[in-house]
C-alpha cells in the first residue's frame, strides 16, 4: 500500500486524462479491487475527468483512500471552475449532452459507483464526487 491517502492530480489536457486513468487503475490495485471494480472505477474516471475537461474547462481530479471498519474505498472528486450546470436532474438523465458527447458520462458514472454526489452553480463550477468500495 503507498503511504499516500490523498492527492491530485491537474485536468488540463487529453495527456492529463491519461495520467488519470493510470493513477486510478494503479489505487484500484493497491487496494485490491476485483478487476471488475477497477474497471468500473476506471470507467467512471475517464468519463468525468473528460466532462472535467470539455464542459468544465479543466480542473482538477482530488482522490481519497478510505477506511470504513474493515471496508476501504476510494473516492475520487473532479473540480472544475468553468460555467456550472443549469439543471442537475436532466444533466443525469441517459442520452442528454450539452456537446457532442453520448450523455452517458453523469448518468453512467453514477451507476458505475456505490456513493455520487454532484454541486454545481451557474458561472463558478461543478464538483462531482464519486467512491466505490472493495
């Protein structure tokens, strides 16, 4: 296990989601995650640090290595300071986008983890928290 519990890592270009999807594949591993999990994880982190980057302009992806008795997690949060979202419940419905994209990235995160959490305001930003435990 790193010695690490926490950390960051910068959303700022395609490179970047690369680095985090390998610092999440590499935390899924320490922590012993089925590789379904992992890919869950995974999953879930390219679709939103790629939301992160496209709607939020860049930002930041923040993780967290949890316990919980004898449960461990991590719990990953994106940040963004770009121009919020207007309305969170269609933003989690399948097949809506504001871009190009599918509209599976909210929605498909969100049932791809055990806790989601999205705040967001119009003109300062969004922050969606997701965690999955082993």
């Amino acid at each position: 296990m790193s010695l690490d519990t926490h950390g960051s890592e910068p959303l700022r270009s395609e490179a970047d989601i690369v680095l985090c999807r390998q610092t999440v594949r590499r935390l899924t591993g320490e922590l012993k995650f089925s590789l379904v999990d992992q890919t869950k994880m995974i999953t879930a982190a390219s679709e939103l640090s790629r939301n992160t980057l496209v709607y939020g302009g860049g930002g930041d992806m923040e993780w967290e290595l949890l316990s919980d008795g004898i449960k461990r997690g991590l719990r990953l949060k994106f940040r963004d300071s770009g121009p919020g979202i207007p309305d969170l419940s269609l933003a989690l419905k399948d097949g809506w986008t504001s871009g190009k994209g599918m509209g599976l990235g909210l929605s498909g995160s969100k049932r791809l983890v055990h806790e989601f959490e999205l705040e967001s305001a119009v003109g300062v930003g969004t922050c969606v928290s997701v965690t999955r435990w082993k």
